[in-house]
C-alpha cells in the first residue's frame, strides 16, 4: 500500500547510524509529519510542502491556517509542524551564553528567535548595565519607525525605570534588506543625542534580519 511506502525511510536512516543532521530538508519534514495517506507517501506529503512555501524559512513564516490548507496536512499536522520549528527557534536561544551583550552579533543571535519570520517592523530596546549584562530587553513600538511612534522618552523611561548604564536599540527589516532608511538614521541621531545629555549612551542601532543584521555603530553612525 502506498501508505506504507517508505513510511519511516528517515528514521530508519538515522536508527542505521546516518546522524539526523545528514537528512535532507523534505526528510527531517517528512519525520515531523510521521505519516502520509492511502493517495500520497509521507515522503512526497512532505516535498509538497516544501515546494509549496519554497522551503524551510518560507515554511516558518506561514501561519497554521496556511499550513492546514494544504490537501493532505490538516490542523493537527500544521501545529506539529510549527511546533517544530518554533523549537528550532527557542534552541538558538542561550540564556547562559546570551547574558552579556557586548558585539552586534551576540544580539542578532538572542533577538533572532523573536524577529524571525516577522511580518512587520517591531523595535526594542536593550537595557545594559555597567558590564553590558542584559537587564531587560522591551518592544517599544510594532510598525514602520517614524518620530510619533519612536521618541526618547518612551526608550529612556524604560531605561531609567531599570538604572541602565546604557542600552542597544534594534529593529527588524521584514523584507531582509538591511539598508538603514532615512528614518532608520534620523532616530539614530536623535536617540544618541538624547542619550548624552541623559547619561545613559546609545552603543548600538542595529538592523536585524533572518539571516544578517547591520550595525549602525560598526558603520559610523555612533561616536
């Protein structure tokens, strides 16, 4: 029967000693999904979703209706599935390794299970004490960055609210362009300078992606 064929080829693989690193994409899916049905294999079940979202990385931006749409998938298959990569995302979080922010690709790599597969631009702000360990780390605004949305004050009370010694602002660029806009520069500035005359200085503005991030500090725009 078809239902049967090739049912448990991955895990099969990996109980014969091939590491479950070495599976290929449509595999590891094939192992979250388990089973296929008497029209399709759990195998080809799996490609057809990978094709369908072009992927895993389009696959973690879809929600569970989208998944569950899929002829063959469900509701119950779609949680399995996000459950999956929402695991993924946790485990590249450390809170031991993470504790000290102190170089742009150390936030990138705690901010990344948060920001990924964001639909919209969501800004935050790192509160740092003296030794650059992290205090507190807060969603300021959700939306494109614009003056109304985005002003010292309501970046500086969280900061003073927590005695900071200093903080890191951050946000996501959705479309993985990490170019910093007009806006993206004129907050810098703004931010830095209300920085200075509060005593808590701006280190960093970073633009983050899925896959890169932009430091606004290592490219000149903070002294």
């Amino acid at each position: 029967m078809k239902v049967m064929e090739n049912l448990h080829l991955p895990v099969q693989k990996c109980l014969s000693g091939i590491e479950v690193k070495s599976l290929s994409d449509i595999e590891l899916l094939a192992v979250v999904l388990n089973t296929g049905n008497k029209n399709i294999s759990v195998l080809e079940l799996a490609s057809k979703v990978y094709l369908k979202f072009r992927g895993l990385p389009g696959l973690s931006k879809a929600g569970l209706k989208e998944i569950s749409q899929i002829s063959g998938i469900g509701r119950v298959r779609a949680v399995k599935l996000r459950a999956a990569i929402e695991m993924g995302k946790r485990s590249l979080s450390d809170a031991r390794e993470m504790n000290i922010v102190d170089s742009p690709i150390k936030v990138w790599k705690l901010l990344l299970p948060e920001i990924s597969g964001l639909h919209q631009e969501e800004f935050r702000v790192l509160m740092l004490n003296t030794k650059n360990n992290l205090i507190r780390k807060s969603i300021i605004s959700i939306g494109t960055i614009s003056e109304t949305l985005i002003h010292p004050r309501e970046i500086f009370r969280e900061a003073v609210k927590e005695s900071a010694a200093s903080i890191i602002i951050v946000h996501n660029h959705p479309s993985g362009d990490l170019t910093p806009s007009k806006e993206d520069i004129e907050t810098t500035e703004r931010i830095l300078k209300a920085g200075k005359l509060i005593g808590i200085p701006l280190l960093d503005h970073l633009i983050l992606s899925d896959t890169s991030y932009y430091s606004m500090q290592e490219q000149g725009y903070i002294r």
